[in-house]
C-alpha cells in the first residue's frame, strides 16, 4: 500500500490529468489508422493433407 505521501502524490496527477483538458486546448494527436483499409484475401482452396509443415533441424526431419 502506498505511504500517504505517495497517495496524495498519485491523486495529484489524477486530478491534474482531468485538469488540463478543462483549462487547455489539447487535441489528441493522429495515429493514421483511419487511413488504413485492410482487406480480407482468403486462402484459396487448399488440401491441408498436402501442406507439409516440417523442417529439416541438425539434418533431421522435425514435424
């Protein structure tokens, strides 16, 4: 649990961080994701029997 000098101190910030958008013009910055558009390319049809996942690891055969 925090000492009370560390409590006041984190409800200071808290407070403070509810503050400083009331008393200032603050805009949140950009991240560019609204600029994004992700398309959904399926894999084709495929035969999961054929899908060989194995490597080869110290010249043997790991699957």
């Amino acid at each position: 649990m925090p000492k009370s000098n560390q409590s006041k101190e984190i409800m200071d910030r808290k407070i403070d961080h509810l503050k400083i958008p009331l008393e200032f013009n603050v805009q949140h910055s950009k991240n560019y994701f609204e600029h994004i558009k992700l398309i959904h390319h399926p894999i084709p049809d495929v035969d999961f029997e054929e899908v060989d996942l194995s490597v080869k690891f110290f010249n043997k055969k790991v699957s």
